[in-house]
C-alpha cells in the first residue's frame, strides 16, 4: 500500500498544477471520441488537458447477488489519471490500486468469472482477499503535416486468496499493446492500429490439515455441465501431476480502423483470439475465437450546451475442445500422448448499448440501453446436446446539477431478463447411456439472477471544497422482483471518496 502511495504522489507531482476549469475529467475524456477508441493517436484531436487523483473507499452487502459474490464486502483504493497535451506531442495514462475484502464466498473461484468459456466452482463460504494493479500510458506524437504515430500499452495484475478450505490462490495478468497511426487533414480524420493482447490467470488449491470429509469441486465445461468431483479428481484438473495449479490463458491479434468527419465518428475493431487450459504437454482445452467491436459516436455543439450520440456493438464468439489425453509410464518417465479432441462447447455474446448524452455547463443529462445476448451450446457426451439463449435488457436514465460548489447527481435503471433451453439427441441408438451431469441447483441460481426483473436507483453528492479538492459520497440500491431461490431481494452499495481535479 505504502509503494502505491508512493506512485500516486510521483505522478501527481510530474503531472504538475494547473488552472482548475469547469470541465472535469470525465467529461474532457468524453468530449473525444478517440479518447476512448483503440488507437491513442487521435487524442490530439482536443486541447483540453485534464487530471485527477482519488483516494475512495467502499462497502456492500445484499441477497440479491450472483453465486459467486460476496455476502459482503468492503474496498479501499486510489486511483489518478491524466491527459495532457503539449505543442507537439500529447500523454494519457492512470494508475490505480485496489484492496477488497469479502465474507461468504464460493462459486467461480476465477478472479473474473465468465470471462473464460469454462469454470471450476467450490463450495465453502468463506473469505477473499483481492489486491488489483492497473497501469496504462501512451502518447500521440506529431510525425509530420497531417501525420500523428501514437503508442498505447494497459496492464493490470490482481493476486486473490481464499482463507478457508478448500482455499486458493489465484494470480491473473492482463496485458496490451496497441500501436497506431492518423491521417488528418481539415474535418477529415482516418487512423488504424494493431491490437496484442494476452490474459492469463493461474488457480493453485490446496487443504490444510485433515478433514472427516473431502472437499468436492465442480469444473464446468458449458452451460454448467461438467464433472463434479473430489477436488484432486483428474476431472476438475486442480491437482494435476506435472501441472502447478490449473493455468489458463488467451492470446488475442486484431487491428482497429477508425474515421471521423467533422462531429462523426466511426471504428470497427476485429480479433482473433486462441486460448488454452493447462500448460506443455498437458492441454486439456483449447478455446479459439473471433471478437469484431463498432463504435459509433456523433458531437452536435451548440451555444450553450453538447450533444453526445453513442452506439456500440459487440460480438464474441468461441468454441471449446477437449484434447484427448493419455499418460504413458516407461522406465520411470511419463509421456504425455494426445488422441485428438471433441468439440464441447460453442459460445457466441452479442452487446448493443445505445446511449445519448447532454452537457450542459452547471447539468447534465442522459439516457442509456444496453442488451446482451448469449447463446450457448453444450455437447460434452455423445449424442446429448443442450442449448441455451439467455437475454438480458437494461434501459437507465440520469443526470447531474450543479451549484456553487456542490454536485448532485442521480440515476434510475430498470432491467430483465429471459431465458430459452433446449435438448437434443444426434443419434437415438448410439453413444453414452447416461446424460452429462449438471449442477442444477447452482445453475438454477444464476438463471435467477440474470433473468430476474429489477431496479436500482444511484446517488452521488459531490462537494467542491478548495482549489480543485473535492468529497463525493455515493451510494445505490438494487431490488429484485418475484425471487424464489436467492437469498433476498436487495443489494446495497456505499462509497466516500476525497480527490483532487486539476
């Protein structure tokens, strides 16, 4: 914690003071499109420089959650960001550290769970300990007339701990790097960037002492299907021969292009992603796919006020084998021999999130949707096949006012959901007599969850105290209807934060 202090303080200091303008941030970061796109040369397009730091802390707690969240938690962290632009070159970056603590959990004992097409669960609450590392920089340089180069690279490590049996550690790395180029001239910009990116996130489990009882673990290959067992099982691949641990990990190539004339603008971005379970000989999945993002976004300025126009789009699709693995002992040394894969599982998510924003100088106001589909098939036994589309909606409204030097902000969201499954048989006279098996209780639980009607309700008061210094302290409720199976209807999340904008 002291060495995340120690980093804030430097950046603050070489980021320098300067004059605080009502434009915030956030809103600084908004106001360019490229800001948020996939290549950092376009940050030249603005002027505005902006920074912040924060230092913030946080509790929640509520029934209505997810299998794998916490009964409750609290968080305490620090975060500072800037962009500054220059006579020829421009810089943005952040850094941010995390420190969460929470009670009662169990489920995906990933750090981002559903992030991989595959999982592994275990099923004694207890506590998790979570440190979170972000760090991301880049600059957008003047090459030439008309002509910018512009490098951006993220970086992010977590470390979590369970501290009851069947505890674990888990250590997740998330890189990438994205260089890029712009042509510009008048209204017209048109830029394009390469994209590598590399997650990787390793689960080592152990049982201290004995137990009366062993510890079972269930690894989901797919719409919760998959093996349920004693965690050294071969099955949930925990505790593995000449494997620490069960790493995971996910390669991705891609390259964006973008275009912006006048107050339009456009980028597609496409990837081809391959990642693997296990590590040398010993692969038990491979999971190859293909992700393609649009971001479209429209600024209308007028006198006394900006209009932002936003629509994003994403898909990500996936398919999982599973190798066919044989160990064979000669003379003391095991040889690893692979007899081909079976395709288990397909997966395909699509997201659409329109959103339209007003900006005014002393309010704000905006009006947001996003749904997401995901459809999934599961075929992990010859000739059963199950499917699933699940479809989640979410529409939220909001705004903000300001006066003097205060800062009222408030939102309204309302979501649902709906799921659709079916069965089917390749054949009816060949393959296994007897049919996957299936957590259902646990699945049963997160169809609730995703599907249930809700809604939540946020507000911020946001006080402006000296020079750019400033307290904020938010908080939000959610309440779920017509709930059966989770342990209550709401959730509750509070945060007090000090900060400084400059």
């Amino acid at each position: 914690m002291n060495r995340c202090m120690y980093i804030l303080l430097t950046l603050l200091a070489l980021c320098g003071q300067t004059t605080l303008s009502a434009r915030t941030y956030e809103q600084v970061l908004r106001r360019n499109f490229w800001n948020e796109s996939q290549n950092v040369a376009g940050i030249r397009q603005d002027s505005l420089s902006r920074s912040y730091a924060e230092l913030s802390g946080g509790y929640e707690a509520g029934g209505f959650r997810d299998s794998w969240q916490a009964e409750n938690a609290w968080n305490a962290g620090a975060v500072t960001a800037s962009i500054r632009h220059l006579e020829r070159i421009s810089f943005k970056g952040a850094f941010s550290f995390r420190q969460w603590e929470g009670y009662g959990m169990c489920g995906s004992m990933f750090i981002d769970p559903g992030y991989y097409p595959v999982d592994v669960l275990e099923f004694t609450p207890g506590r998790k300990t979570l440190q979170t590392y972000a760090l991301d920089g880049g600059f957008s340089y003047d090459v030439a007339p008309g002509w910018r180069a512009g490098v951006m690279a993220d970086f992010m490590s977590a470390n979590m701990a369970k501290r009851k049996d069947l505890r674990h550690d888990n250590w997740k790395l998330d890189f990438r790097i994205a260089p890029g180029f712009m042509f510009h001239r008048g209204d017209l910009a048109l830029g394009a960037s390469y994209i590598f990116g590399k997650t990787a996130e390793t689960i080592n489990a152990e049982q201290v002492g004995t137990a009366e009882s062993s510890y079972y673990a269930f690894f989901d290959k797919g719409l919760m299907y998959g093996v349920y067992q004693v965690w050294t099982g071969s099955g949930v691949h925990l505790d593995e021969d000449g494997v620490k641990g069960l790493p995971v990990k996910e390669f991705s190539n891609g390259f964006a292009l973008q275009a912006q004339y006048k107050g339009a603008f456009a980028e597609i971005e496409y990837a081809r992603t391959g990642g693997s379970v296990g590590e040398k000989e010993y692969i038990w999945f491979r999971f190859p796919g293909d992700r393609v993002d649009v971001r479209l976004g429209y600024k209308a300025a007028g006198r006394t006020a900006e209009h932002y126009a936003r629509l994003d789009f994403g898909w990500n699709s996936q398919t999982v084998f599973e190798n066919v693995l044989e160990k064979d002992m000669e003379n003391g040394v095991t040889t690893v021999i692979g007899h081909g894969s079976n395709m288990i599982q397909r997966r395909e998510i699509l997201n659409l999130r329109p959103k339209y924003e007003y900006v005014a100088s002393d309010w704000e106001a905006f009006v947001e949707a996003g749904i997401c589909w995901r459809n999934g098939a599961a075929s992990q036994m010859y000739p059963y096949i199950y499917t699933r589309s699940l479809v989640t909606s979410t529409v939220k409204a909001g705004g903000l006012v300001k006066f003097g030097g205060v800062e009222l902000a408030a939102d309204l969201a309302y979501g649902w959901g709906n799921v659709t499954e079916g069965e089917y048989m390749a054949a009816t006279d060949a393959g296994a007599q007897v049919s996957p098996y299936r957590l259902q209780e646990w699945y049963d639980l997160q169809m609730e969850y995703d599907t249930a009607r809700r809604i939540g309700a946020g507000l911020s008061v946001k006080y402006d105290f000296w020079k750019g210094m400033y307290v904020k302290a938010s908080g939000r409720w959610l309440h779920g209807f017509d709930l059966q199976k989770l342990a209550g209807a709401d959730r509750m999340e509070a945060k007090l934060a000090i900060g400084y904008q400059f």
